[in-house]
C-alpha cells in the first residue's frame, strides 16, 4: 500500500471525526505520524432508552444503537495516540430534528 504524503498537514490543528471503524481510526494515526495537532471526536446521537434491544449489539453500523462500544474503543485509540478525544452529545437534536421528523412522516 502506498501511504499518502501527508507532511503538509505536520503543525495542523485537525479534527477527526471518529466512529469507532477502521477508516477513521487509520486517518487519525497517520495524521499523527504526519506531526498534525489531532483532536478525535464522536457525536452521541442516541439516548438511552429509544434503542430497541434487538437492535443494540456489537457490529451494528457507525452511529447506531451501539454506539457505546463505538465511543469505547475511539476512547482506546485516542489514549493509545496520545491525543485528545471528545465526544459531542447531540441525542436531543437527532431525536427532535431525525427521529421525530421520520415517525411524523410515517404516520
């Protein structure tokens, strides 16, 4: 594989948007080793409780109901690169603007 040059972005403050998966993870790591100043971060979309059961296990897609495990292992990664990791919790505007609006138009 060829590792792109990514040395215009050493000094850099970058914010990379995590979901917990292998592309974003990757994009991190080597904007570090390029020398960029990296802040990880992840939206928290769902609030405890709208998650059905079935639906909240391992493997589920990027900002799914198991985002917990999500959040958990870009916790992992961003200690492990050595640099700060946020998480922005969003829960109230993605059910007011996402959910509602879906169950609104479905009636």
């Amino acid at each position: 594989m060829n590792t792109p040059d990514l040395s215009r972005y050493a000094g850099m403050k970058i914010g990379v948007g995590l979901s917990g998966g292998v592309d974003s993870s990757l994009t991190a790591a080597l904007l570090v080793e390029a020398g960029a100043q990296v802040t990880g971060v992840t939206m928290r979309i769902w609030k405890a409780g709208n998650v059905p059961v079935h639906n909240a296990s391992k493997g589920d897609a990027c900002y799914g109901p198991g985002e917990e495990d999500d959040v958990q292992a870009c916790t992992q990664l961003c200690a492990k690169l050595g640099i700060p990791y946020l998480t922005l919790d969003l829960s109230d505007d993605y059910e007011r603007l996402v959910l509602d609006y879906v169950r609104a138009e479905y009636r």
